[in-house]
C-alpha cells in the first residue's frame, strides 16, 4: 500500500537452463525478463568453451516501507554442490550500502528504501570465490537491478502561476494561455505520467483543453469595464485522471485588455465660464472634459468648435495627460465691444475601431458660454511703437512728433504724458503732458548717440495707478559737421637712400558723418607746403593719397624729421576740411629698403619701446640710483673711529674675539655681542639688552700701560654697555669688539698688551708661530724682533 494506492506484485520463478559443466544461475527473476548469455573460451582453443554464467535483470519495487528487507533475487553457481566451499561477493553500485547478500546462500536484499526519480536502475558485480582460497570459481559477471516505478509523484506546473492578457470582447474560443504540468514518474510505464487538466475555478468564463492545457474563453462579450481581471485555477491529474491518481493545481491571472468599445460623452450638455477682459492672448480661459469609460489610446480626444459667434476668437487643443479640452484665447477681449460668447464643441475618439461603430456615433457635443467681465484697464497707446525722426542740426525745443493714448474703460479718463528717464538718463527729450507733443531738451549729437529708444507713460488722471506704457524710437539724422582726419596715425620712414619719384607712405582718411550718397575725400598739401623741394602729394582718386619724394639724397645727419601738412577736404555741403601733420623720419635702410636706425629715438622705437615705456624705464633707473646713494651713504656712516685714544697706538688690536680659533687675520667684522657679556662678574639682572648698538666710548685709558688690575676695566666696559643699552638714538654699529674682554677662560690666554707685566717685559711670543697660520700675523707682530717693547713705544 503506497500513497493510496494498492499494487500487487507476482514473482514467477521458473528453473534456469544449466550451460554447460559449470554456472552461476540468478533465480528469482520474472518470467519475461529471462535472458541467457553464453561467454566463449579463450582463443585459440581447439573448442568452445560453454559459458558458465546465467544471469539476467533483476527487478525492485520503489518505496518498498517494510519492516523487512527486501528480497531480490538469488546468485547460485553450479560449482556449489552445497558443501560451503564457495562464497557469493556483490560489487558496484549500492553494494553493501543498499544490496547485501548472504555468501553462503547468494541471496540478494535491498535493505534501504529506493526512489526510482532519484535513481533508475544500480549496475552490480557478482563473483563466485573458493572460501578458503579466495580464488575466483567463476569469472566476475555484471548485471543490473532496476528500479519498479509506482505512482508516488504528482503533476507539478513549474512554471506557475501564469498571467495572461486577452482583449475584452473576445469571441468564445480565443486562446488565452497554454498550461504545462510535468509528472517524475517513469512516462513508459503504466499511466502514472499521464496528465489531464480541468478547470477548478473561472467557470463559465474560461474552460481549458483536457490533454493539452490550452486555456480559452467559454462566454462572449466580456465587458472589460464590467469586470478586469479573474483568476482560474487549473488542475492536473495523472493516471489519465481516474480514482487513486495524483493531482496538482496553478493559478492563471486572466487581465482583460481594452478595446475602443465606448463612445465619448459630456457629463454636462452645456458649460458656463467667466473670462476677465484683461487676459493676455494665449491664455487657458476654460478646461471641458468629455468622458470615456476607454483608457490609453482608445481614451484619446480630439475637440473642435463647431459652431458660435467666437470661431476666430477662442481655440480648443486637447490636453495630452487629462485629455481635457483647453479653451485658449486668440486676440484681445474687450467688456465694452461685447459681454459674452457662446461655442459649440464636439468630442470625438482620435482611434476607432470600426468593429464596434455599431453601438453608437463616437462623439458628443456641448454648449459653452463665455462671459466676459469689466475689468479697470490702463490707458491704451493708438500705435504701441512708434519711430520718430529728428536732425541732430534741430534746435532746443524743436517738435518731434506726438503720441496719443486713451482710457478703454467707459469711464473715459483723461491721460497725462510723461517720459520714463530710466531711458533718457541725459534728458534730451521733454514732453507736453497734456498733449504728447515730444521736442528737444538739448542740442543732438548723431555722431554720440545715432538712435534714442525711450518709454512714455501714460497715467489716468481719474486713477493714478492706471499705467500704460508705449515705446518711441528716435532716429537722429545726420548733418555734415565732422572734418576728415587720418584715418590712423602714420610712422612713415624714409631711407636715405630714396630716389626722386618714389612713393613712401599712402594715406586714407575717415569722417565721423555718414552722407546717404557715401564719402569722398580730396588730399592736397596746404598752401605752405605746396613749393616744399623735398615731397609731394597725389591725390589717388579713391579716398587714398600717396606721398612721393622730390629728390634724393637725404641724411640723417643733416636732417631725421620732416613735417608734411596734408589737407583732406569732405564732399558734404558744406564742405569741411581739416590739415592733418606726416612725420616723416630719415632712417639708414638695408639694400631691401627696410629701415635699420632711425636715430637715438628711432632705435629705441624700432626695438618695440614706445615713449611711455621708455619713460617708465627711466625712471625705474634713476631710482634704482637713488637707492644705492642711500644705502652707500649709510654704509659709510656705520664706520667706527678706532678707539684708541692715538693712531699711532692703534697695533691691531681689534681682534675680533680671543676665545674663538676660526677666521684667523681677516675676521675683523662684527661679531656677536655674547663675548662682552661673558665676563667673570654677575650682571645685573633686568638690564635690557642691547646688541646692535656702539656707543661713543671716550680713551679707555690716560696713561699707555693699564693697570696690573683689570676690574677698573671691565666695570668701565659695563658701564659704556648699559649706556647703550637704554640709549635709544645710539646707532645701530657693532664696534664694541674692539675693547672686548677675553675672560679668563681662553685657550691661549690674554695676547693684549693690556695686561702687559711691565713696559720693559721681555716675554717671548715666539710660540705664537705653532698656533699654525691663523696666528701668523701675530707672530709677526709678537716675534722676537718686536717684541716685548711694542706698546712700551
């Protein structure tokens, strides 16, 4: 009994053909699944050798629940004679984990539960041995146990749950989605694979094929907007559907998609809107919607005015996104002209399905009425842009041109004028309040300013706070009153080289007026330079002039400018003429003509450098000059007197500091102020410190030899230091070193003469000279032939 159902199972067993003298024999096996096989000898035999196996296919039945294992067969050799010399061995799959089998007997179980979906049939190994020696009795065989199917799987839809989308309306009978339920049981046996479908829910609306799962609809006229969506559950049973078979189920979501079926309507069959006057052109003054049960593009409207008194005043476009009809305004309303408009207008469906013309006309019409309401308005200019032309020759106060504006409104305001200054900052304009007579303020100026564009105001006297605005533009004619001028400023050059005859510069001019008929310029050297010996002037007839030397042979030397006045003369009426001066520079030329110096001025010209440039130069000169006079002068200053009272006892003596070995003779500079300080007396604490400053110091000492004792000399020095130190106005000089005081801690001891034992000490400074060549000088100083009596002098 297994899930249900009940199965029986006949083994057959019947005797097995002996092959020969001897054989291995599967017993137990049903009666048309016997099969005999027959092994030859080795080769090369006299004879055939009968093959001693008979085997064939062992069969199992899946799920067996027992409490016993299951028998499934039995191995037998005909070299057993039962006297337990030989052992039955199992090998391959599933040996000794699921088959055993008794090696005395050969018997064959199934000791565990066996699935044929996971597992169809298990390839085995059977092998005759002699117990004791555990030599083959018989070659190793195969043969298979294969795996009865019963029906212990249901149908399952793998690819559930479906959706599908089919157009309302439908006939009956229109596909709608295919179903697939699948069954693990073995499909070539029995009918535990064999599927049929039936629809559990959906009915009437859907009905599904028994053998192919092709689901259609059953009714006619499924209205979509009735009802959307519905959901089937189908069923698939095996066993061709009979009692005891398996059994699953899906569900199919069935949307219904729509078709244009619907026509359009109005809710209402007439509309009534307020428009205000004032509303700009371009404007939504009214939105109407027709209705349509449709969606998506079946849903989409097109509107139309059919007919009214407002055909070219208002327009109606649908809306994209609502499918409303906007009602928009083409020109400019007016309450005082007419108070109110009536419109036709039609809805209809932009796509139609000519299926369903039939239910009715796929359009509907409406009445709007449109009222029109008062609103205060400003003044109205009769021409919003007007132009206006002007001489700039005009006098203060000539007439322009006047405007006029009007109060739309019944109320009939009277309007005063005024220009908006914001656009005329210079205030060349003034107009009559009253009237809109626009004059001149000031003289015009076309070469300034060619065209005005200024805003007149227009305030209701009534109502201050009504403004209209209207824009006037001004044009600015042209009068003759420009002479004509280079038209840029000439560099001529002229080499020395210059034959007679030959052109060296041409000239253009340009006037600032415009004449209609365009401009033509006359050139001509003024009356003082007519007879000049050196150049000439021809006049090239288009606007242009050349300038010609008379002769050759000019020099730098002799002469490097020449100044040509040149007369350039307007055809305007009047005519106007200006005389304009050609510098005219001598240069020395290279053979192609091409200036190479044209004098100091020119050289410097020529390098790039205009005028400022080299003024600027100049000046960063002289006061880079400036500045070294100032720091020499004050580098002068910082020199210190020596402090020996006499030249003549001034024996280098500055050494710069006793106690340091490095710099030797030629370190005579400045040096830090910490070699006054250390001394072997305690300073006073809170002094301030003072280290860029030299005092005056007066003779250190009347008399040529010190005292033996040197504290009168270093207070002296301590008390010269703290003078310096609160002395703001002491120069910043590091002189001190001179009459610095070695202490007592230097290496080589004192070699002043300061602390000199007498004035007739025969002391030998000949060691000075192993102290190595920074010590050289004072070796020479100190030696044998100076010393002792050096500072006794």
């Amino acid at each position: 009994h297994l899930k249900g159902s009940v199965h029986f199972v006949f083994i057959v067993l019947v005797p097995i053909w002996e092959m020969g003298c001897s054989g291995l024999t599967l017993n137990s096996v049903p009666l048309h699944q016997v099969r005999m096989y027959q092994r030859s000898g080795e080769e090369g035999a006299h004879h055939r050798q009968r093959r001693s196996w008979v085997w064939n296919q062992f069969f199992v039945l899946e799920e067996y629940m027992g409490d016993e294992p299951l028998y499934v067969g039995k191995l037998h050799s005909d070299v057993d004679k039962g006297e337990g010399q030989v052992k039955y061995v199992l090998n391959g799959e599933g040996a000794t984990s699921i088959f055993t089998i008794d090696e005395n007997t050969g018997d064959i179980h199934a000791t565990k539960r066996l699935d044929r979906e996971e597992q169809a049939y298990y390839t085995l190994r059977a092998q005759a041995r002699h117990r004791h020696t555990n030599l083959p009795v018989e070659p190793e065989s195969e043969f298979v146990i294969k795996v009865q199917d019963i029906n212990d799987n249901e149908p399952k839809f793998l690819d559930g749950p479906y959706s599908a989308r089919v157009p309302e309306m439908a006939p009956v009978g229109t596909s709608v989605v295919t179903v697939v339920a699948t069954d693990a049981d073995d499909p070539t046996y029995g009918n535990s694979a064999r599927v049929v479908y039936s629809i559990l829910e959906g009915q009437p609306y859907f009905s599904v094929e028994p053998r192919t799962g092709v689901v259609r609809t059953a009714l006619p006229n499924m209205d979509r907007e009735a009802r959307e969506q519905y959901l089937l559950v189908i069923q698939a049973k095996d066993m061709v559907g009979q009692m005891g078979g398996l059994s699953g189920t899906t569900s199919v979501t069935v949307t219904l998609t729509d078709v244009n079926d619907n026509p359009p309507h109005f809710s209402r069959k007439s509309y009534q809107f307020s428009v205000p006057e004032s509303l700009p052109v371009a404007t939504t003054v009214a939105k109407i919607k027709a209705l349509d049960s449709d969606v998506g593009p079946n849903a989409e409207m097109e509107y139309r005015i059919v007919d009214g008194d407002g055909l070219g005043l208002f327009r109606i476009t649908p809306d994209p996104d609502t499918q409303e009809g906007l009602i928009t305004l083409q020109k400019g309303l007016d309450f005082e002209t007419k108070s109110s408009y009536t419109l036709r207008v039609e809805a209809s469906n932009r796509n139609i399905d000519l299926r369903f013309l039939s239910l009715g006309p796929f359009s509907d019409t409406a009445t709007v009425r449109l009222n029109v309401q008062n609103v205060d308005e400003p003044p109205v200019f009769s021409s919003p842009f007007s132009k206006m032309v002007i001489s700039e020759e005009a006098t203060v106060g000539t007439t322009i041109g006047t405007i006029f504006a009007h109060d739309p409104d019944s109320t009939n305001s009277p309007i005063r004028y005024s220009i908006d200054r914001n656009t005329d900052l210079e205030r060349f304009f003034n107009i009559d309040a009253t009237t809109g007579v626009i004059s001149t303020a000031k003289p015009l100026d076309r070469e300034v300013n060619a065209v005005h564009n200024i805003t007149i105001f227009a305030t209701e006297i009534l109502d201050p706070l009504q403004v209209g605005k209207g824009v006037v533009l001004i044009t600015v004619t042209d009068i003759n009153d420009n002479a004509p001028v280079f038209a840029i400023e000439y560099e001529t050059y002229l080499c020395e080289s210059a034959r007679p005859g030959q052109v060296i510069e041409t000239i253009s001019a340009v006037d600032r007026d415009q004449p209609q008929s365009g401009h033509r310029f006359f050139f001509s050297l003024t009356a003082e330079a007519a007879g000049n010996l050196n150049f000439t002037l021809r006049d090239n007839k288009d606007n242009t002039a050349s300038v010609l030397t008379k002769r050759g042979g000019f020099q730098r030397r002799h002469q490097n400018m020449y100044r040509l006045p040149v007369l350039i003369m307007d055809n305007g009426s009047p005519a106007l003429s200006s005389t304009n001066t050609l510098s005219i520079r001598v240069c020395d030329c290279d053979p192609d003509g091409i200036p190479q110096s044209c004098g100091s001025e020119n050289s410097m010209l020529s390098a790039g450098l205009s005028t400022g440039a080299l003024i600027a130069i100049l000046a960063c000169i002289l006061t880079l000059l400036v500045l070294v006079l100032l720091i020499v002068t004050m580098q002068r200053r910082r020199k210190k007197e020596p402090l020996i009272l006499d030249e003549e006892r001034d024996v280098r003596e500055n050494i710069v500091r006793y106690d340091d070995e490095g710099g030797g003779e030629e370190d005579t500079e400045a040096f830090d102020m910490v070699a006054l300080r250390n001394l072997n007396v305690v300073r006073e604490s809170g002094s301030k410190n003072r280290r860029d400053v030299t005092p005056e110091v007066p003779t250190l000492f009347s008399s040529s030899r010190p005292p033996p004792d040197n504290g009168i000399f270093r207070e002296f020095i301590w008390d010269r230091l703290k003078e310096a130190d609160v002395d703001p106005s002491a120069p910043p000089y590091d002189s001190l070193q001179t009459y610095a005081f070695e202490g007592s801690g230097s290496a080589a001891e004192s070699l002043s003469s300061l602390d000199s034992l007498s004035i007739d000490s025969e002391q030998n400074y000949d060691y000075l000279s192993d102290w190595g060549p920074r010590f050289k000088k004072l070796a020479d100083l100190y030696g044998h032939s100076n010393g002792g009596n050096l500072f006794a002098s």
